[in-house]
C-alpha cells in the first residue's frame, strides 16, 4: 500500500480494496495477503463486535480452516459444537440434520459468534505484510475513470481517504454502498417471514447447542451463546406491526407456548425495546461485476434488514 497526504484528503493505492470487513471481506483479505496481493480492507464499524451477526461456523467452513492450517488454533476458542439439529413440532421430536456421516474433518457446526471468527482471522491476516485493516472507515462511493471502476472514496475520523486499487471488492453486506453506487439493479425474490431476535438467560442445566420449535407458522429457534440464549421468533410476514401493538406479555406468553421451560425468564423481555424487528427481504443482482468491480457475500443477495429494536 502506498500513500500520501495531500490538503484533508489522503491518498492510498493498494492491488485490491475491499470494503467491508464481515466474513466475506475479512477472508478474502486474508487470501490475497497469503498470496502476496497488497489489500486494504475497509471496516466503517470500530470493532467487530455488533449483536447483529450470526453464530453458526459451518463444516464447510471449518474444512477451509483446516485446509489453512489454521483450524486446531481456531478450534481453542470457545465454541459448542453441533452435531445434530433437532426441531419440536407439537409434540414431536424430529431431527433434520446429522451432520456426524459428513466427508470432513469436522462433522459438526461449531457454535461460536461471528466477532470472535472475525477477529481470529483478522489476527492471522495481520501478519501478512500486505493485509492493511482500516476500521473505523467507512466507503462512500467508488471512483469511476470511464465506465471502469478504480478505487473508492471514504471517511474516517481522520477525515477523507481516496484509495486507487486494481479491483475494487464490495463485500459490505446487507446495505451495500458499493453496489448502490456502481449502479446495480437487484431483482427482489420475496420473503414469507420476518424474524424477532432477542436474548434470554441461559442457565447450567439447560442443555446446550440449539434448539427449534415450530408451532403452525412460527417458529422460534434458540442458539446458546454460554450465558444467555440468542433467539429468533420467525413470524409471518408484515405480521409484526400489530403485534408489536400489543403488550409484550402476549409475545411472553407466545414464547412459553413454544418452550414452557423457560419459565419466568420470558419476564426478562420488559418491552419491546428488548426485542429487534429484522424485516427479511431477499434479492439478488442480476450482475454483480463491472470493469475493476465485483461484489461478494450478502453484498450482492440481500437477506434481512433491521428495522428496529434497542
Ligand atoms: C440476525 C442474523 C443472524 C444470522 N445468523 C447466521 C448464522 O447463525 N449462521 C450463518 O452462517 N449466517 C448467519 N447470518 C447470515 C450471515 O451473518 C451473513 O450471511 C454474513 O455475515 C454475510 O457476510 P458478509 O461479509 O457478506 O456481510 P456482513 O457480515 O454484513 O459484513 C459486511 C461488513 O461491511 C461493513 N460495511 C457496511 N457498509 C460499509 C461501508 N460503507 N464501508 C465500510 N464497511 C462497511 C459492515 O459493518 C460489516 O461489518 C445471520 C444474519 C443475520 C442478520
């Protein structure tokens, strides 16, 4: 990477920029950099340590680990595993994954929250001399030279940057600035369902890995997290408006339908400040490449939004 300062602006050039530094810009970081390719990866977010990312490490996942040599390290950090997945629906017990008769080194999905698998990653890509991590930064637009993209513009709180890359990489997600201002268009397939996502208590004795529950057309989905459990009640869709009119004793009652034995810790949901409304849409880019652009991840198919919550 080089670069200068020049009035408030500074100027950096780097092979490959990638905005956005989930799962998809982190990894791709850390390949090129492996591979010898200068990379700045752009990261709006100070830390890695948003609520609104996903738990589940897939085997898919930890086989590229391995295949990185990086797996028995990974696998030191706190994680649960899962071997099975199991839903209740009435009264029955059924089991709708066994991921033990897999081809791969791990037969399990390893519960762990996405902050940690970031920032593990981003720690082995940190010792490639050309891995540049900017937190903190956050990509306005891209540049344009002709029809082909070349860099992209940002602001961090040490004011404006300009990065000139070979390629450009919007792996900004869900609510992708890259792929806004390179002018996309999205085709929106739809989506049945929106999803409530709150936290409750955990306790020792409560079992472990995951759990699901499906009563008519809901669904509640419980993820343990150690100390308290990250849950997920899928609603039908546009259904949340009116729920979410009532009091939140109702919803209390909702959840205990589904998983009586959680008892009095649906108390701990006081208001619907403690629940988050992700409003799921799902659309895909019919092209998600230009000349010096292309966009990967959820950047390219979006899947859910929040809409509100605490
Ligand atoms: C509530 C929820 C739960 C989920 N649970 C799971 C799960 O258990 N297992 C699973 O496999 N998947 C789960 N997912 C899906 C999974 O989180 C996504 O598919 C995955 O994170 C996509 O990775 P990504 O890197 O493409 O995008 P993201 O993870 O969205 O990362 C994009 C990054 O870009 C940054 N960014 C955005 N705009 C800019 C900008 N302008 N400049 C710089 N940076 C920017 C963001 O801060 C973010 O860090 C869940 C999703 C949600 C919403």
């Amino acid at each position: 990477m080089a670069g200068r300062d020049l009035m408030d602006t500074k100027y950096l050039s780097t092979r490959c920029c990638v905005v956005g530094g989930g799962p998809a810009g982190v990894m791709l970081g850390f390949l090129l950099a492996r591979a010898g390719v200068d990379v700045v990866v752009l990261e709006k977010h100070a830390d890695f340590l948003r609520d609104f990312r996903g738990d589940t490490i897939h085997p898919s996942t930890l086989e590229l680990m391995h295949e990185l040599g990086l797996l028995d390290e990974f696998l030191k950090l706190p994680h649960r595993k899962v071997r099975r997945l199991a839903v209740q629906i009435g009264a029955t017990s059924l089991t709708i994954a066994d991921f033990t008769h897999l081809p791969t080194v791990c037969k399990f999905i390893a519960l762990m929250p996405q902050w940690d698998f970031l920032e593990f990653l981003a720690t082995h890509a940190r010792r490639f001399q050309g891995f540049h991590l900017l937190m903190d930064t956050s990509a306005t637009d891209v540049m344009l030279d002709g029809d082909r993209v070349v860099g992209v513009r940002a602001t961090s709180d040490n004011g404006a940057i300009e990065i000139r890359a070979d390629l450009v990489v919007g792996a900004d997600g869900r609510r992708s600035t890259v792929r806004s201002s390179a002018g996309f268009k999205a085709d929106n397939l739809g989506a049945p369902m929106d999803v409530l996502w709150m936290r409750l208590s955990r306790r020792p004795d409560d079992g472990s890995e995951a759990f699901g529950h499906v009563e008519g057309n809901r669904i509640f989905i419980m993820l343990d997290r150690g100390d308290y459990w990250q849950c997920a009640f899928v609603i039908p869709k546009g259904s949340a408006d009116e729920l979410m009119k009532t009091d939140i004793g109702a919803f209390r009652g909702m959840i205990l339908e589904m998983s009586p034995w959680l008892g009095e810790r649906v108390d701990e949901l006081k208001g619907w400040n403690d629940v988050m409304l992700l409003t799921v849409a799902v659309d895909r880019l019919r092209r998600w490449h230009r000349r010096g652009l292309l966009c990967i991840g959820d950047a390219p198919r979006h899947v859910a939004d929040r809409r509100s919550g605490h």
